[in-house]
C-alpha cells in the first residue's frame, strides 16, 4: 500500500497530527480543507491553520465545497491512503473507495462512545473518569467504521476544554504514527464496534453558552464552565450584566454575589470571568467595579 497520503482536516486539533505525518517523513500529496472562514469580531476571512501550515510546506490544499469537486484529483494520485482528523464534514463513500486501505480516522473518544462532533468536551461535561483516542477506518455512517488501535487516557476531573484538546490532539497523532505502518502494510486487521455500547454527542452551538442554574447540580454546572472554556463559552447575567464565567469552584453556600445558587441548593463560584468591557477579571475585581453601581 502506498505511504503517500491525502490528509483531511480542519480544526486546529488536525494541525498536530498534520505535522507529526510531515516530520515523520510521510508524503503528503495533499491537504484537503473547508473553504476559508470568516472569524473574529471583524468578520475577517481566515484560513484554516493547516491551509497555512501545507502552504509553507509546499503541499497543495484543496478546499471544495463538494468533496465530488476533487473526485478526480484525487483518482490522479494513483493508489494513496487518506487520513482525516477533525475535518467537519461527513465524507461520501465514493469519496472513500478512492483510497487504499480507504480512510484513518483519528477520533478523540474510544468508540463507540460519544460518536460525533463534540468528544472532548462530552466526555468532561459528563464527568467522565476516562477518555481516549481511537484509530478507525473511515465508513460513510458517523464514527461508525471498525477500530485498529485505541488508547485509554485517565481524567483527573479538572480538565477544561483547551487542555484536553491539546493532550488528546499529540496523543491521536503518537498513536496515528505508531500504528500507520501495520496499517499500511496491511498486517493490522480492524475490530468492528460494538454497537449495543453506542452513544452520541451534538453539534455545540452558540445557544448553549448560557447556563440555567435552575436545571443543574453545582458539580454539573462546575463541569460544564470547564467543557465549555473558549466555545460555546459558559454565559449568565449577574447584576444585570451578561457575563462569561472562565473559572469556578463548588461552595456549600452562597455568600457573593458571585455565587450561583444551582439546583441541588449548593452553589457555584465563579472565580474568574470575562466582563461586558471584554476585560478577563477576577470576582473581587468585578464586584468591585460592577457590584457599586
């Protein structure tokens, strides 16, 4: 089988394995990516990070808005293995058949857990003691192809968002590089998945930043302020301020105004947070600037 890859990706999350397949010495023949996006309060259209990484490694990026648009291309190759990391769009099956031994999937759960678009941070809103990495081959269903190597990783039940999806991103890519050769010549067999185990996760959207105390215990919303760190982001209004909480702990009782009293009657602290004037601030800074008045 051929050590010359197309590579699938999108998120910052894809750029590590990216470049592990570049150091490593593998040929990548080419990038595939979503079209440029706009971002930012401006609204500037920015590349994604592994169109800027493959540019400067002189690879080519492909970014259709129908996977069918690069069919050909593709078949041009020659035999070539694809490899997709966090790419964002479901790939059709004739779009697989074109590879050989078809896709590798890095996906950060152990499957088939939490199949779809938001493992990491299900995996700390749920108050997971363990997560992972899971190597599969690609099927057009979602994540529902048969498994080559998986990795177990312990959680301490402080992660936050951000930290878990730099661990796990150079823990799919040591595992993606260490199992690839076996893969590639074909001495690495896939397991099927256990489908009776399944579950699933959604699309995060914008919408569920905002925190409804009411309906969560304070460990849950303590869990919740940690998977949601960066987006959506955990929002409430606090003296009439809308407010982003960065960093909270659980207290028995609520004694500031800084004290979210949740469902099971014990509260949640915030101890850090982003304030309307879009300054990062801790409590006793926000009390007292906001709380006087």
């Amino acid at each position: 089988m051929s050590k010359t890859i197309v590579f699938f990706g999108t998120e910052d999350f894809s750029l590590t394995t990216l470049r592990g397949l570049v150091e490593t010495g593998y040929n990548i023949a080419a990038v595939i990516t979503k079209p440029d996006s706009k971002r930012g309060r401006d609204q500037k259209l920015t590349p994604p990070s592994v169109k800027v990484f493959a540019l400067e490694h002189t690879i080519p990026v492909w970014q259709p808005v129908k996977l069918t648009d690069v069919a050909t291309d593709i078949q041009s190759l020659g035999g070539v293995t694809g490899v997709l990391v966090s790419y964002g769009k479901i790939i059709p099956q004739s779009i697989i058949d074109l590879f050989s031994p078809g896709i590798i999937n890095v996906h950060p759960s152990l499957l088939p857990l939490y199949r779809g678009p938001s493992p990491i941070e299900s995996a700390i809103k749920n108050g997971d003691t363990q997560t992972g990495i899971t190597i599969m081959q690609l099927a057009a269903g979602m994540d529902s192809g048969p498994v080559y190597a998986q990795m177990v990783h312990p959680l301490t039940g402080t992660e936050t968002r951000p930290q878990l999806y730099e661990t796990l991103a150079s823990a799919g890519t040591a595992v993606l590089l260490s199992v690839l050769p076996v893969i590639l010549d074909g001495s690495l067999q896939t397991v099927p998945q256990d489908e009776d185990r399944t579950t699933y996760c959604k699309l995060l959207e914008k919408k569920d930043a905002w925190l409804q105390p009411a309906t969560l215990t304070a460990p849950q919303a303590e869990r919740l302020v940690r998977a949601h760190l960066g987006f959506p982001k955990t929002k409430i209004t606090i003296l009439g301020h809308n407010i982003i909480i960065t960093k909270a702990h659980i207290a028995a009782e609520s004694k500031t105004q800084l004290d979210i009293v949740c469902q099971d009657g014990a509260s949640l602290s915030v101890d850090e947070l982003i304030a309307p004037s879009g300054r990062h601030m801790n409590a006793q800074a926000f009390l007292n600037g906001y709380a006087a008045g």
